[in-house]
C-alpha cells in the first residue's frame, strides 16, 4: 500500500513489512488503517539521527496514549 505523508512523501508499505510489524505488535493486527493514517496525519513529528521519521498519533482508549509509526526516506520515498 502506498500513502502520501503529511510533507507529500510517498510511503510504500509493503505485505512483507506489514507481516514483520503484525508479528512483533500482534495489537496492531486488522489496524493498518490506522497505522496509514499515523502517516499522512500525525499530530507530532521527529526526525531522529539517522534520519527516520517518527510520526505520532495520540489515540484516545486503543491500544496505549499514542501510536508511533517509523519509517526513512530514500530517494524521495519512504519505506
């Protein structure tokens, strides 16, 4: 799946990526969605270091007080 990030980055999210985060966060099974969605609108941002991008979403009563999404950018796409 592919969502553009609040600054217009392409992020690709692939099933075997998806499988890798679902096996080690069996919480976040059936919440892509929601994860996406962290993405192309978070309510905070950091860039680390190294360059990723860790975008927050406070969620209210789900799985804990917010929901972080990491991913890095490589040639204008982010992974």
């Amino acid at each position: 799946m592919i969502v553009v990030a609040f600054d217009g980055t392409k992020v690709v999210l692939r099933e075997e990526r998806w499988r890798h985060i679902v096996l080690r966060h069996p919480e976040l099974k059936g919440k892509r969605n929601m994860v996406l969605d962290v993405v192309s609108s978070p309510d905070e941002v950091y860039v680390d270091l190294t360059g990723a991008v860790h975008a927050l979403k406070r969620i209210v009563g789900e799985i804990s007080d917010y929901l972080v999404v990491v991913y890095s950018k490589e040639d204008g796409e982010g992974y």
